[in-house]
C-alpha cells in the first residue's frame, strides 16, 4: 500500500533549507508585481492625458493593489527570513 510520507519523517535539512528558497521566491514575485504596478501607472497617465477619468481611476486602483500586494510579499519574505536564522 502507497502511503503519503509523513512531513515530521523528512530529513531535517530538507525542512530547514526550503525556507532560503522560498524568500527568494516570493521577494522575485514582489520585484514582478512592483513592475507590473508601474506598467499599470502608465496606462493610468495614459488615460489622465486622455481626459478618461473612469480608467484613470480603474488603472490607479489596480497599481495600487498590485503595490499592495508586493509590499505584503516583502513583509512576508522578512519574516520567513528572520525565523529562518
């Protein structure tokens, strides 16, 4: 019978050394979300040049929750890393 291997059975250098990679991973989502926001402020501009002032708004509220949402994954990879030491 295939049974699904218990966590608690892992060797601990694989339960310990995840941590690095998972900081460095969520900090490469921040970094992606942070250039996406800036690509949404553009079309935000865009649209303000435009006299557009339902997608000015619509892009200014998607640039600042992709903001948000990146600077909620920095907070995040701090304190993976700070239990990780």
């Amino acid at each position: 019978m295939n049974a699904i291997p218990c966590p608690a059975h892992q060797v601990p250098r694989q339960m310990f050394g995840m941590p690095e990679h998972k900081v460095t991973l969520i900090r490469a989502q921040a970094d992606a979300l942070l250039a996406h926001a800036s690509m949404l402020e553009s079309f935000r501009r865009a649209c303000a040049d435009t006299n557009n002032s339902y997608g000015e708004e619509a892009w200014k509220h998607l640039a600042g929750q992709a903001r948000l949402q990146a600077e909620l994954l920095y907070t995040r990879a701090n304190i993976l890393e700070s239990c990780s030491k």
